[in-house]
C-alpha cells in the first residue's frame, strides 16, 4: 500500500513515474593545484604521510578523508606498501 502513495505522489511531483537518473562519473577532488601540492610534497620527502597531505589539503580549503589522499597516491602510481620486516627473535640456547 505504502509503496503505491508514493507511487501516485511521484507521478503527482514530476508527471512521471519513469526511474531517475543513476550513476555517472563524479569528478575527483584532487585536482589542479590540490594534486600539484600533493604530488610535491611526495616528490619532496617520499615518507609524508597521508595525515600530514590531509592537513595540508585542509590549510588550502579541501576537507577530505586521508583514505580519499591514499586513493588519489594508489592513481596516480604513487601508493607502495611498507616492507614486512620480522621480529628478531633472540633465542636462548
């Protein structure tokens, strides 16, 4: 019942009852300057991390996530992992 009200609402609203538009492509947020200042400051010291191009996106008026920074690094080639780097284990025998 309640999905024939809103149904007969949206025919009411638009003249139509035809689906919206879906999907797309959202443009990214780091662009122009912003990706300039972020792929220099890596060019500058390749161990920044993604809080510290966070904040400095923030400084410049870009609030955004620092996994949004690591999209953009992983994009444009710029993502690396850390190496694995065992424990040492001091046996005593």
């Amino acid at each position: 019942m309640s999905s024939v009200i809103k149904w007969a609402a949206r025919k009411r609203r638009l003249g139509s009852v035809a689906p919206g538009k879906m999907g797309g492509h959202r443009p990214y947020l780091i662009d122009g300057e912003h990706r300039t200042l972020v792929l220099g400051e890596v060019e500058r010291d390749a161990n920044v991390t993604l809080h510290h191009l966070t904040a400095a996106l923030a400084e410049r008026g870009l609030i955004i996530h620092p996994a949004s920074v690591g999209r953009f690094l992983h994009r444009e080639g710029k993502s690396f992992k850390k190496p694995f780097c065992r424990p040492s284990s001091s046996s005593q025998s």
